[in-house]
C-alpha cells in the first residue's frame, strides 16, 4: 500500500506476528489514505449514509467504502466495507467535536477571545476557559455538571494568545504564566525569565488556589492529582510536577506537591532554579491531563512520568545522544484505544497507524509495535518497561525531511490483542525502536493527533423476533396457540444489524413434556437466502394432534450465529367442533321464522351458543356462507352476541360456525329471518312536474325543492315516461330543498339519474352545501373523466378535496343512475355507477354542512359552483348507508316499456305495457296459434313480413332487456325475432346467427352500415319447429349483454360501447347495411321490452308466464 509516495514494508517479529502483504487494510485514518482510495468514477453514490444497512448496500454497489454517520463520536468512526463487513477507526483521543446544530467540526485548540471575555478553544471536546485578565480563576474546567477552577494569587494581565497557549507576562516581576489547552489537558507553565527573578521568595513555594464543585480532588503518592466525579471515576489526573532549564540538553527535576484546604503547592528545586549552571528561562510546570490516551517513557529519567510533560515534540521512540554523551535518551510511547464499539462484534482483523514526523537517520529503519500493560499518570520507565514482551509488528520507514510518513502496523498478532481486549473495553499498544543500542539509528516522531487503531469487524446476527406458528404469536403456558394442521409453517424476523448479506435460519422444534422440560433430540430444519429484516418460515413434519410443542430459532450469516431465541409454544388440535352452533335472537329485533321485522341497515343482535363443545373459543358468522366475521366467545365452551345489519329486504339468513382454539370450525349452522325495508329517503324529488318553481318531496316529509331556474318536462330515461329537468349551466339554472338536509358528518346516501351533455370542466348534480363548500358532490370529475362522489375536509376556503371517482370514463348524453354512500362507522365512502361499485376509499367527513340540498350546481371557495349542463331527475337522499342490493334495485327496477301478446285486432296487436305503441303488421304475416297451443302469435315468412312500432320504445344506451317465444322453421341464414332500428343499422338484434349457429343477443357498437358487433350466443344450436323462449340483456353497469335460452342463462359478453337506436322496434326484422334484413322464417309471440336489468329468477319468471 502506497502512502505519502513511500512503500511501506513490515518484518515478522515474535511468534504470531505473520505479515502478508494482502492484508493491508482499505481504511485508515487520514486525508491522504482517503484520496489514495477515492474513485472519480464513483463520486456520485455518496460518501456517508446515518444507517448501517444503507451504508453496506451503497458500499458493495459502489465498490467503496461508506461512512456510517450515525455511528460516528469525538474519537471513532465506522465505515461498510464492500464485501459486507464494517471497519471502525479509533483515535486514541477525541479528534472532532459535535456542534450545537448536530454537525461535526474537526478539533481546532487555537485559543479565542469569548463574548463573555473569557478565552477557549475554537472547537474542543475539553470544557475549558482560561481567564481573560482580572481576579478570577485562571482556569475553569467543567466535566458532567461538576467544575474545577485553579486560581493565581493575584490579578492577572490580560493575556498573549498565540495558537492554543495564553501568556499572562509578568505574573511576577521577569515571571510569564503561560496555560495551554489541548485536546486532553492543559499545562500551567511558569516561565522563570532571569537569574534575578528566580530568587525572588515568591518562588520558594508556588500556590494555586483550588475549588472543585461535583468533583473531588485528592494529591497521590507520587505526587500527583487525581480529579474523580460523583461515582468515583477519574476525569482528570497529573504525574509529578517537573521543572526544567533552557540548556541544549535540559537539566530537570521533579517537584513535591500538597494539597491543603483548596491550596495547591508546589515547591521548586532551588538548585535547579537558581544554581550557577542554569540556564534561563527555568519552567515550572503543574500540567493536568484528562483523560490522557497516549504517554511516554524514558529510561534515562526512570521515574518520571511523561503523563503531561515533554508532549509537545509528538510520541518519540529510540535512543537518541543530542549533545553529549550524559545527554542520552532512550524513549517509547504508548497508547490505549477504548473498545466500547466494538463489544460483541466478532473481530476480522486489526491494524495500527501513524505518520512518522521525523527520524534522524535517512536510512529505513524498524519501529516495533508491542501489546503492553495500560497506563496512568503514575506510570514510568520503572514500573512499565517489564510488560513489553514481544514484538507484535514492525514498520520499516525514516523521515528524516520531516515530511510525514505513513506507517503501519499490522498481523494476526494485533488482531488477537484487539479481539482479547474488547472484552476489557481497550487495549494497550507501545511503539518502539527495533534497535534501541545503536546511537540514534532508531530515533523516531510520531504524529500523535494522527494514530489511530483500524478494527475490521461483524456483529453476530441479531436475536430473531416475530416468532409466529401459521402466523399467530408466539406465548407459552396456558395463553400458547393452537394449530389445526399437522404440518404448522414456523416462522420468525431475521436481522443482522451491521450485514446486508442474505440470512440462515435455523429452526429446532420438538414436544414438550408435561413438567416443561423439552424432548430431545430436536428436529432441525433450515431456511436460508433470507434478506434481512425478511421473514423466515419452515414447514414442520407431521406433528401428532393433542400435543404441545416448542420451537427456537438461531439466525446465522454464513459466518456467525447470534444468539438462540426463547422457547416458543404451541398446540395441535386437527378435531373440529363436532356440533354446530345454537343460533338465537338476543334482542328479539329479528326472531327466526317468516313473519318481517325490522329493516335493512338496521342491526340486531344474536346469541351465539356453543352446544356444549368445551374448547370452543369463538364463532365466525356473516350474511354470506362460509361466514368471516370473527366474534370471541366469553371462555371457552362460551356464548358471544354478534351485531349483523341486514342489506336486503326479504329473507336472510345468518350463517354461523363455532371455532375452537386451533381454529378449526365447526359445520354451518343456519338461521333464516325476514327483514322489513330500510328507512325511506329523508328526501325525494322525482323532478317530474311539467310547469311551476315547486318541485315536490315524494317522502312524505314535506320538504319540496325550490327551482331557480331550468327546464321542466326533459324526456327523461324511459321514453315516454317520467321526465326530468333540464339545467344549461348558467348561474341561474338549478333547484334547492332548504328541509331535508343531512348530516354529513354520520351515515347518509344520496342518488339521483342524470345525463350530462357537457364535459368541458366539472358538473355537480346534487350537493349540500355549508357556508364555503359543500360537505358532499354527487358530480363528473373533469379531473378523473369520470362519475365521482367527492367530500371536502373543512367548510374552509382553500379545503382539501377527496375524490372517490370511478375507474371508467362517464359517457355522455346518457341517462346513468348515481348512488354515493357514506358509513360513518368505517369511513368508507362508495360510489356506484349503474347499479354496480364503481369505487369504494376510506376518508373522513370532520364537518356537517348545514345548508340546503343544491340540484344543479355545489358550492366552493364561498360561492356556487360547477353548475351542471344536461338532465336530472329522480333524486333521493337518505339519513343512512344505502346497501348494494338496495342500490341494484334502484337502478335496475324493471319497467315495461312495450309488451305485445299477439292477441285482439287483427293487423294491429296492441300494447299491454300501458305506453301505447301498437304494432303495424305488414305483409306477408299472418296470425298462428300461440305458444301455449292457445291464442294468437304472428307467423312471418321470412322474405318481407314483419311488425314494428310507430316510433322509439327504449333506449339502448341504457340497460334494458326484451324476451320473446320464437319458433323457426329453418336455419339458412340470419333470422331476427326482435331489433330496433337506427339509420344504419339496427341497435340490437335478438336473432338466430347463422355464422355461430345458435340464438344470439348481438349489440351493435355504432349506428354504421356494417358493425362489428359483441354476440352473446346460446349453447346449442336452435331446434326448428320448436317454441323457444329468448331474452337478451342489455346491463350498463356491467357493461356486458346476456342471452337466457328457457329460462336458462346461456352466454355473456362484454360490450365495450352501445348507442341510442332512435328508430322503430321490429318484429321479424332487423336492419343492416343501411337497409332491412335477417327477416323470420317463423312464428314469434309475447314480446316484451323492458327498461332495466332483469335478475335471474325475473328472467324465470318471464319464462313461466
């Protein structure tokens, strides 16, 4: 690996310390190693991410390494490894400091000027401020809520600040006070500038005063400090004072120190301060250090300690002679690195690095690293030395520009001491010289600030959670579940917090014996290739029904496993309830039998007994078999009371089934009940008047509509029935019923049949409308193209719009039936289109618009709006949820618009239905029996007889449905029993296809000469001579036509587009490429058409008729 241009190179020294040059590590700390490894190919995915899972994806698409920022501190950071592991980079003190605004800024110790007029460091983990000048203490030191201050007895000078040292001149006459900060302690220097001023008295016995709050302080042994918080740990401690001179080898000496009553002493050696050799300036130095991490020693001076003293020239290591021989020193440093991070991650690999500052031989020479004991401010050459044993590492390098070399220390050796001491939380490293004989060969620096402890790691996959058996939660004891399968499928989360690698789970189930002891062996089974924070699941084998058993889960990441999981308990029970449930009235609102209660929407309740089956613990019921709903029973073997709301008038039936503790049910138990109709509308405006501005409520409650202005007597959707009003958009078209309002923000419906003839921006048909906005819109959405029932959220300017828009567009110029629903009790909002659900959303209704009913427009931003262009009629609006089976009959209410029985004036049938529309029969029909052998039906000869109205009948944009007996007698083409007429073509033909051989519904897409038409055809082919009952269906909601054969639905198809057949209806004809064709070779009778949707048991009864 390349640093600074240098190779740099190791040797194997000791036992375990085996260097390969594949080992060299990607991370280390340093700008430098940083640039070395930076991609510009990569510079888009990002450097740093907060999470770990996120940070190893990124690592190993972008083959880089990514920081983890929410794992960053003072003195660590953690980056993903490509190949899925984390490496952390520890310093062995804080090297960047946490700002107020979350963002981290490196450590800077150059002093300031503080607003309050104190001094400090520009940005320092170290809670310090020295004096600005004045009475006050020199020094305030602040550690979790507690503080030490150190004053001068005296005032002092504002001081000199030079990058982080504060000069405080003339302190004493020729004395300087000079305090430095620094990232892990401060020194107080005094600078003893002359001969005349060492002899000065003040200076036999130096004091600083000392007050400490939330902290204790006490002198050691050796003469130093130790500062200790609340628990007793150390914040702060200090070896023996030293002084020394300013010789080219400095004489020193070590000072006694006392602590007395908040005075701190220091006595100088007087034969050193003013001896005749001294040379000045003489300092004098009382320095603290907090929380040191890295310290020397020196076998020249073995009983010094160098926990804060001679650090300002970086970690030195080797035997140097700088002067003279007796000026001869041999060094070695050392530093500890806190593990915290690292504790219960499996340790990869480890390396240590620095950068070399200086040498003084050119020549590469070796600088060992050693595992040795840890260290305080009490440690010396005398009691350390001993515990560096052997060499772990070596680096081969020199410096002797001052350049800064990298350096690295790094074996299996190292990444064992790491592994050893995470337990312990640090570990203890020493550097020095390989050839500490040789007279400076072996002399080094090292950049303290920039060595750090690089540990390569993965943490054992996380305990595994979520444990489910056929997915109910695990428990034990007597609250365990049950299965009511054999082979239940166990299942539990899988994660690894620092891994992105797929997952192992490994799954150990078995019985547990009655005194909950487990049986063993256990059965194994495995799932691996699980993602992590995936799920894991097994399948067990057959697992005997009546026994309980446990399981636990181990996850592993191909590497290692965390820990096993607690035991998980379940049951297996495979024997459902062998009776069913008792079903009874609770309330006797709907009592079993024939006799109509109640209503639809309106709920009752029933008991739910469970027969006398003891491990019965709930049912499941509903309107619908097998039932869903889910109540439990109150114990086991227990009874339960269900609330069931009829949606249907006429019989009902509930349906119910016991369920036991395994789940499993029981045989269906049955319970029929009549249900009355559901309240009527609180309002109902058919909209069908021919004159006047009242339009009435048919209610019954007397709350008529006001009209506005508009146009009464439209053609409504029947052809000539009811008709609707019409309204043009202008501001003054639209109707309004001040009586029958609802609450919107409870349960309500509201519909009405409308045709909309302009879609150029949004139409509202009905509303009820607040003081800003209406609470509801029965409307077409420009927006969506489509029918929609929207709802606001506030009666504010400005509110918020929920859409609960159809999926399909609105067709225009077509009469189409609109019911939007609300229940209050689950917040779903329904909109049906035809008869059918067009979309169903959950919203909120917060507000109750308290205004009118609107017909014709709503309300927005405080005024009328979205006025509505086209026909409306038959609008209805109910206090409660309309059911889907009330909406179906709503759209879909047959009305016979034309029945023909063939009987009475010859040449002329009439019509039954009461619209008047009598046939004209023209020749080449005549009259034959009917097809009950009795009465009158037409015979045509399929060449130019047939029937046909006067004029329209019904519209076939619209749902609508026409039956007639047909017998023909035979199959050499296209035969039409009954079709309606457009210009070209006709609507539908009701018809033998020729092309299918069969009986045929056939909708025409366009009024065009030759249409591709959707046929729905019979199953069997037609049986000449025979009377067979036809009726084709035409289902707007469903957008599909239907064909019944006797009674007998035959074939379907979806009809993506019809047309209103404005023409005549034929009997025995239809027309096609703009002229008639298919004419009947046969007899037809009973034709009736009918506008609406017919059900199946009305299509039976047509048959039977």
């Amino acid at each position: 690996m390349l640093a600074g241009g240098v190779r740099s190179r190791w040797r194997a020294t000791g036992v375990m310390a085996v260097v390969l040059a594949s080992l060299v590590p990607l991370v280390v700390a340093s700008a430098e190693s940083t640039a070395s490894t930076a991609s510009p190919a990569s510079t888009a995915a990002p450097t740093e991410l907060p999470d770990e899972i996120g940070a190893l994806r990124v690592a190993r698409t972008a083959g880089k390494r990514v920081e983890v920022t929410g794992l960053r501190t003072e003195a660590a950071q953690v980056y993903a490894n490509p190949s899925g592991s984390l490496t952390a980079v520890l310093n062995a003190f804080p090297v960047r400091v946490r700002n107020g605004d979350g963002s981290w800024s490196a450590v800077d110790t150059r002093l300031r000027r503080m607003p309050d007029g104190s001094v400090g460091a520009t940005a320092s983990p170290l809670k310090a401020r020295l004096s600005g000048g004045g009475s006050g203490p020199v020094l305030r030191f602040t550690r979790d809520g507690g503080e030490l201050s150190l004053g001068w007895p005296g005032v002092l000078p504002a001081p000199v600040l030079a990058d982080d040292t504060a000069t405080y001149p003339e302190v004493l006459p020729g004395v300087d006070l000079k305090v430095r900060l620094t990232v892990d302690g401060f020194s107080k220097v005094l600078v003893v500038k002359s001969r005349a001023a060492a002899t000065q008295p003040a200076l036999r016995t130096v004091r600083f005063t000392v007050a400490a709050k939330g902290l204790g302080i006490r002198a050691t042994p050796d003469r130093g400090l130790v500062v200790s918080d609340v628990d007793g740990a150390t914040v702060a401690e200090s070896g023996a004072p030293m002084m020394w001179d300013s010789a080219a080898v400095p004489v020193s000496a070590t000072m006694p120190m006392t602590l007395t009553e908040g005075v701190l002493s220091v006595t100088p050696d007087q034969s050193l301060l003013t001896g005749p050799g001294t040379t000045y300036p003489v300092f004098v130095d009382p320095s603290l250090g907090i929380g040191n991490s890295w310290t020397m020693i020196n076998e020249r001076h073995s009983g010094q300690s160098y926990w804060a003293f001679d650090r300002n020239q970086h970690a030195k290591v080797g035997y140097v002679v700088e002067a003279a021989p007796e000026g001869w020193e041999r060094y070695r440093s050392i530093f500890s690195f806190a593990l915290a991070p690292l504790r219960g991650k499996h340790i990869k690999r480890a390396w240590m690095s620095s950068y070399l500052t200086h040498s003084y031989s050119c020549t590469d020479t070796w600088t060992d690293l050693y595992q040795v004991d840890p260290f305080s401010s009490a440690t010396t050459w005398n009691n350390h030395a001993g515990s560096w044993h052997w060499s772990m590492a070596g680096a081969f390098n020199s410096d002797c520009g001052d350049t800064g070399r990298y350096s690295e220390w790094v074996s299996a050796a190292v990444t064992a001491a790491v592994a050893g001491g995470v337990a312990a939380g640090q570990v203890t490293f020493g550097l020095r010289a390989a050839n500490e004989v040789d007279i400076n060969q072996g002399w080094k620096k090292f950049d303290e600030n920039r060595t750090t402890l690089s540990v390569e790691f993965n943490s054992s996959p996380n305990v595994a959670d979520t444990l489910t058996v056929e997915n109910k939660p695990c428990a034990n004891g007597e609250g365990r579940p049950w299965v009511s399968t054999r082979t239940p499928t166990l299942r539990a989360r899988l994660s690894d917090v620092d891994n992105d690698h797929a997952l192992d789970g490994f799954f150990r189930y078995t019985v547990r014996r009655s005194d909950g002891t487990y049986e063993e062996p256990w059965t194994r089974a495995h799932q691996g290739g699980v993602t992590p924070g995936a799920t894991s699941q097994i399948t067990t084998g057959p697992l005997s029904s009546g026994t309980v058993y446990g399981f636990h889960v181990v996850v592993g990441d191909g590497e290692l496993e965390g820990p096993a999981t607690g035991w998980c308990e379940f049951g297996v029970d495979t024997s459902p309830p062998d009776t069913p449930p008792i079903i009874d009235t609770a309330d006797g609102l709907y009592p079993k039998g024939d006799e109509t209660h109640g209503g639809v929407g309106v709920s009752g309740s029933f008991r739910l007994e469970a027969a006398k089956v003891s491990d019965v613990v709930g049912y499941r019921y509903g309107l619908a078999s097998p039932p869903v709903t889910y109540v439990a029973a109150n114990g086991p073997g227990g009874d339960a009371i269900a609330a069931v709301t009829p949606d249907r008038r006429g019989t009902n039936k509930l349906y119910v089934q016991s369920v036991d503790r395994a789940g499993n049910p029981s045989a269906i138990a049955e319970y029929p009940f009549r249900v009355g109709s559901g309240r009527p509308p609180v309002g109902m405006w058919a909209l069908d008047e021919r004159s006047g501005t009242t339009l009435a409520d048919a209610s019954g409650n007397g709350h008529p509509a006001t009209l506005a202005g508009g146009t009464l007597g439209r053609p409504g959707r029947i052809v000539g029935g009811a008709t609707g009003l019409g309204v043009n958009g202008s501001t003054s078209n639209y109707a309004t019923a001040d009586g029958a309002r609802v609450d919107t923000d409870k349960s309500f419906s509201v519909a009405a049949w409308v045709k909309i003839t302009d879609t150029t921006i949004a139409r509202t048909a009905v509303a009820q409308e607040g003081t800003n906005a209406s609470g509801f819109y029965l409307k077409y959405s420009q927006v969506n193209n489509a029918w929609s029932f929207n709802f606001t959220a506030a009666d504010t300017r400005g509110t918020s719009l929920t859409r609960v828009a159809a999926t399909t567009p609105a067709r225009v110029g077509v009469w189409t039936h609109l019911v939007g629903t609300y229940d209050a009790a689950t917040r779903q909002a329904t909109l049906y289109v035809d008869g059918r659900e067009a979309r169903t959303m959950t919203v909120a209704v917060p507000w109750n618009a308290a205004g009118p009913v609107t017909i014709g427009r709503g309300r927005w931003e405080g005024a009328p709006h979205d006025f509505w262009i086209g026909d409306i009629a038959d609008v209805r609006l109910w206090d409660r949820r309309v059911y889907p089976a009330e909406v179906a009959e709503l759209a879909n209410t047959l009305t016979t618009v034309g029945d023909w029985r063939f009987e009475g004036t010859p040449g002329m049938p009439a019509d039954s239905s009461g619209f008047n529309r009598p046939l004209t029969m023209a020749a080449g029909t005549t009259g034959t029996t009917g097809h009950r052998d009795t009465g009158l039906a037409v015979a045509c000869n399929g060449t130019t007889g047939f029937a046909a109205t006067a004029g329209p009948v019904v519209n076939t944009d619209q749902s609508f449905a026409v039956s007639a007996w047909v017998r023909i007698n035979n199959l050499n083409w296209f035969q039409t029993a009954v079709s309606v007429d457009g210009s070209a073509t006709s609507a539908f033909f009701l018809q033998y296809s020729w092309e299918e051989n069969r009986w045929s519904m056939s909708i025409a897409p366009a009024d065009v000469p030759v249409p591709t038409s959707a046929r729905a055809v019979s199953t069997n082919p037609p049986q000449t001579g025979r009377w067979t009952h036809l009726v084709g269906v035409y289902d707007a909601g469903a957008r599909q036509a239907r064909l019944y054969v006797d009674g007998q639905l035959q074939g379907t198809v979806a009809v993506p587009s019809v047309w209103r057949g404005g023409g005549v209806l034929n009997v025995c004809r239809a027309r096609h490429d703009n002229g008639p064709v298919d004419y009947f070779a046969g007899a037809v009778d009973d034709v009736r058409v009918l506008a609406g949707v017919p059900t199946d048991l009305d299509v039976v009864a047509l048959y039977n008729q």
